[in-house]
C-alpha cells in the first residue's frame, strides 16, 4: 500500500478502487479533477494495462504479453474515454466518444464459448474499459457524485445519497482534520 489512495502492483502505482463500478473506478484513474496539478495514474500504457488486469477487465496472461508495449496512441484514446465517461456520469454529456469506442468494443468482440472475447491486441484495455463504459450508462444504478476532497474528485455510486466523500477514511478524513486545524488556528 503506497498511500490510503492508491497501491503499488508490479512496479506501478495505481488508484484503490472505492467507486461500487469499475467504470467509476476508470474514471478515478485521474485525482485532482479540474484542479491545477491533477495526479494521473495512467502515465503511459503499462499502467493501463496492468490497471485494466487489476480492474478485473483483462485476464492475467493476456495483460502480460500487452504490458511490455508502447502504445501512445491507445493511451491517448484511453484517457479521452475517461473524460468523457466522466462527463457523461456527472453532467450527462459527451455521449458521442463514449458510444464511438463501446461500438468499436462491440464491432471486435468475439463470441466464443466463454462469452464474448476483446481480441488481443494493443487497443485491449481501451476496448474493455469501453464496454464497462457502456455497461454502466445503460444499467439501472443509483446517482454517482464527484467527491469534493483536495485533490481529488473521484466519482462513486451514492445509493443512499449521502455519502459525500469518495471515502470517509481518506478525504472525508482529512476534511475533518483541515476544519479542525483551522478551528484551532482561529481560537
């Protein structure tokens, strides 16, 4: 466990998975949303993949033979996903790139004997980013927030609608501290 925020797999560091879907989880691949110096989990292809095999998307052997790769271009379209995964999540838009790469998902998809099969290739975790992506707009879920810590904005399913933070233990957590110290200061 490198921090409360993320882990260390295979020389990478990576964001915990405290979203309730992996395409929310995706999505807080990128901390500090809209903020000056965002942390970006996926600093090139690599994390992508070893991301993708940890979010349960791409099989163990198949992220092997991938994560050696350089893949810029698939990064690049990978991070474009998110973005607009997000957008779409928070305010409904930009459906447009979400639906273009869940196609591009489907139109490769194999059907085999175990289900359906991305092929291997370099646009692999992309591919099945992309239909998660799907997946999660046209299931029935409850609202998804954008966490309001520092540094943060991660997206998480609110099934209650209360739940504030991304998780009470990291922001929430500090959160508390920072108004406390403030409280302090003052008195």
């Amino acid at each position: 466990m490198v921090s409360r925020y993320a882990y260390e797999t295979d020389g990478a560091v990576l964001p915990v998975r405290v979203a309730g879907d992996v395409a929310l989880d995706f999505c807080n691949t990128l901390a500090g949303w809209g903020e000056d110096e965002p942390k970006d989990y996926l600093a090139g292809y690599r994390e992508l993949v070893l991301w993708a095999r940890d979010a349960g998307l791409v099989d163990a052997d198949r992220a092997a033979r991938l994560a050696d790769r350089d893949a810029p271009a698939v990064l690049a379209r990978a991070l474009q996903l998110r973005e607009a995964l997000r957008e779409a999540v928070l305010a409904g838009g930009s459906w447009e790139l979400v639906a273009a790469e869940a196609e591009r998902a489907a139109a490769a998809a194999r059907l085999t004997p175990d289900g359906w099969q991305l092929p291997e290739r370099d646009e692999l975790p992309v591919l099945a980013a992309a239909r998660a992506a799907a997946d999660y707009l046209l299931s029935a879920h409850p609202p998804a927030r954008a966490c309001p810590g520092r540094q943060c904005g991660w997206v998480f399913l609110d099934p209650r609608g209360r739940r504030r933070w991304c998780s009470m233990a990291t922001c929430g957590n500090r959160a508390k501290q920072r108004r406390y110290a403030e409280r302090a200061r003052a008195a």
